[in-house]
C-alpha cells in the first residue's frame, strides 16, 4: 500500500462545490498525507450518463490516467463516489490480462502503457483505514452537537462484485468516522437508499421521489444533518430537497473536527444552511 | 462480463437491432423472480423496471429509444440483489450504448459528452466557478493541450467518437 498520493479531484467538486475541495485540501494536509494533484486528469467518465454511452471510452479513459499515475508509483485519492467507482471498477476489469492487453493497444497510441499496479481509495477509505484513534488524534472542535445521518451513496457501496472496501448491505464505514470525528451518529443504514441523483436531468418527478423517500427517513431519524462522501448525493440534497435537512460532505465534517473554521471552508455556499450548530449563520 | 466491454468498438451499425446479444447467457438466466423490482427505486415511482426490462431485452421486444432507458438512476441496487448474476444495470448499461449509437441519447447526456470532449471535464468551467475558487482561495482549472490532445485520440480510437451527437 502506498502512502503518497494523485489526488483525483473529478469534475463536480472543482467546477460547482469547490468549497469541498477547500476542505478535503485542509483534511489531507491536517492528516499529514502526501497528495498532488494528478497530472494530465480528465473526467472519469462518470458511472451514469456518459459511461453508459460509450463503455469502452470510460475504460481507456481511466486506464489512461492510472498509466500516468504508476509512473510515479503513487495510488489515487477520490472525494466522490462516481469518481471512486469509475477508477475502482476499471481497475477490477484490468485484472484480466486480455482486456488490459487491448486497452494498452489504444494506450500505446498516445505513448502509454499501464501496468495494473496502481490503487485506488476514497477519502472515505483513507479516514476509515487511519482507525479510530488516528483520526481523533487530529480532532480539535467538540462536534456533538452534530446530530447526522449517513448517507453512503450507491457507489461506494454497489456492486460489489467490483471489490468496492465498504459492503452492499449495512454499511458503518461512514457511521464509524462521524463518531470518532465527535459528532452523534442518530441513524444507521441497512439497504442502502439512492438519492435519485442518476436522473435528475432526464426526469424531475422520477428523481425527486427517490430524493423525498430517502429525506423522509433522514429527517424522522432526529438528525440535524445528513452526512455524505458524496459530492452528487451532496448536491441532490443541498439543492434540490424540498424538506430543508442541511447536508454536509465528509471532508466538510473532518475539517470542522479539525479546527477549521465555516469561513475557512466556505459552508455560507450550502444552498440549505447549517445554522446555529456549525458556528456560522 | 468484462469481455463484453470492449465489443462495442466492433459493432459498425445497430440501427434496426432491438435485442442485445447475451454471449455469456446472463439474461437467459433470469427467471422473473422481481427481487430487482422490489429494490428498484426508480420503478417505484414510475420510472425503468427492471424485471420488466430483462426479459423484453431477452425476448427482443425492447426498441432503443424506449425511453425508460434512461430512467434507471444506475443504483445498481438490482445487480446487487439478483442472486442469477443477470447483473440487470450492466445490461441497462449495454442496451443504452446501443440506443446512443442509434442516435436515442438523452439531450443533457450528449451535452456532457461534447463538453468532455471539448473541455475533458463533464461540467462546465463557468464565470460562477472562476469567482467561487478566486474566494476559496483555490487556483484556476486550466486544461493543457497535451492532455486534450490524448483526449482527442482516445476518444477517436473509441466508441464515444462514433457516437451521432445533434448539433
Ligand atoms: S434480473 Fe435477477 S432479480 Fe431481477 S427478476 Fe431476473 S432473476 Fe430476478
Ligand atoms: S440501477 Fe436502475 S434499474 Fe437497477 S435498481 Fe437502480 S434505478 Fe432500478
């Protein structure tokens, strides 16, 4: 396992919520890990609409960026599950050497070769993996007055036939990193619900039912906030929901629990705002 | 299932084609138990169902542009329950790239294909972005021209440079 990192920032977080990438900058520099950010990046080619357009242009795609990122012998960090799972998947599928043999054939192309040896993790995975008492070591503000729901986000999770780290069916990984950060964990999940975020630009009525279903549960929990590794799930829920439960994005939890201030991380942009609990208005 | 990735590079013309071929049998597997029905969240509320949507794929009576296709939200909840392997979302999957090559591709995801294409990136670096990260104190998003060259020829070499997009 390697311990140095690209960090692969996507597309969603830099153009439309960079307030998270501010925080994920703070949390991975507070935690001391090495990261920088992925030369010669593109979209992952997201797991919904365009990958399943043109399947093989995702593989290359990723492929790519993984060829660039084993030349440095670093693994690759995600803030995002499309991200995680475009790159967790592709790298599952390159295990069979005839398909990397093939895909190296259009790599070969653009002077590249991948080898198969890169990784690749969520901040997720990397709170996970530091334990319980390597992530409190970093806390510095009382957060118990956070009261949250997790919401793990279909593709950190699902399928796991992609040899995905959290499991399909009662995930606790986020659960377990809320609480060691301080704040209350007021629901668990069992199967976990979509926030219908896959098609909310082909149907509203669709994607806000799924929205409103997994909201409703969340809000009779008695959270004052759902939590997310998930930047589209993030979005879904900051911007669209009708019920007003502000939602925070993992990193944006670490960040406060390690002393960074609301300003600091830009929480003013939620659409739906924390209040009293986050310290900011 | 991985094999089958990469097929779409061979297909020349599917126009008229309304079944999906089933090489590995996965959809010949499927005995309607509804357990992906009953895990579908988009189905619940009147969306793609996918029982429903093996079996017409199996017995060719799906045409590409239903539009249900792009109803599925990609949860994959369904692949994840079927205890058959049909993996019913990887076939929503292939049956969608079929219809985008017939020309049946959803407005907003054709959008977010030219802007990839044109950008590397499937949102747009906007004057709302430019401002956010200058207050943020984050740097600007630049795209390098070596990079959109290799953008330009992994797509050429690839299924999404055959795609019709409207203009
Ligand atoms: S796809 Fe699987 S879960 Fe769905 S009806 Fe067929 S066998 Fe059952
Ligand atoms: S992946 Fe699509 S078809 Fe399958 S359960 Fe989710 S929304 Fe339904």
């Amino acid at each position: 396992m390697s311990d140095s990192y690209y960090l692969f920032k996507g597309c969603l977080i830099p153009t439309r919520v960079p307030n998270l990438e501010k925080a994920s900058l703070i949390v991975l520099d507070a935690m001391g890990v090495d990261h920088r950010p992925l030369p010669g990046a593109t979209c992952c080619v997201e797991p919904i609409g365009l990958r399943s357009m043109a399947a093989d242009t995702w593989l290359v795609t990723v492929a790519r960026m993984l060829a660039i990122a084993e030349t440095e012998g670093r693994d690759v960090l995600t803030l995002c599950n499309g991200c995680y799972l475009s790159f967790q998947e592709a790298c599952h599928a390159l295990q069979d050497p005839a398909l990397l043999e093939k895909v190296n054939l259009v790599l070969s192309s653009l002077g590249r070769e991948y080898r198969g040896g890169v990784k690749v993790r969520h901040l997720l995975d990397l709170a996970h993996e530091k334990g319980e008492e390597g992530v409190k070591s970093h806390v510095r503000r009382d957060l118990s007055a956070f009261k949250v729901a997790p919401h793990s986000g279909c593709h950190v999770l699902r399928p796991s036939k992609a040899g995905l780290r959290e499991r399909a069916y009662a995930p606790r990984m986020l659960g377990d990193v809320a609480r060691w950060l301080g704040s209350t964990v007021v629901s668990e999940e069992g199967w976990p619900e979509c926030c219908g975020g896959g098609v909310a630009s082909i149907d509203d009525g669709v994607s806000t039912g799924m929205l409103e279903d997994v909201c409703s549960v969340y809000r009779r929990s008695g959270a004052t906030c759902i939590l997310t590794p998930c930047p589209f799930c993030f979005s879904q829920f900051d911007l669209r929901q009708k019920g007003g439960l502000p939602v925070l994005h993992l990193s944006e939890l670490m960040a406060l629990a390690f002393g960074a201030t609301p300003e600091e991380i830009g929480l003013r942009y939620h659409r739906t705002k924390l209040g009293p609990i986050s310290g900011s208005p | 299932m991985w094999q089958r990735l990469t097929e779409g590079v061979r297909i020349e013309s599917i126009g008229t084609e309304t079944n999906l071929p089933d090489p590995l049998g996965e959809l010949a597997r499927c005995h309607q138990c509804g357990q992906c029905a009953g895990v579908c969240p988009s189905q619940k509320h009147g969306g793609i169902k996918p029982a429903d949507t093996m079996v017409k794929l199996h017995l060719s009576l799906l045409q590409p542009n239903a539009p249900e296709l792009w109803l599925c939200a990609m949860c994959n909840s369904c692949t994840e329950r079927c205890q058959l392997g049909v993996s019913p979302s990887d076939r929503i999957q292939e049956m969608r790239g079929r219809a985008t090559l017939a020309g049946h591709c959803p407005k907003s995801f054709q959008e977010e294909a030219k802007l990839f294409m044109r950008t590397g990136l499937a949102f747009p670096n906007s004057g709302l972005t430019k401002k956010l990260r200058k207050e943020l104190d984050l740097d600007e998003l630049a795209s390098d021209a070596q990079t959109l060259n290799e953008l330009a020829a992994l797509v050429k070499a690839t299924t999404l440079g055959r795609v019709p997009l409207e203009r």
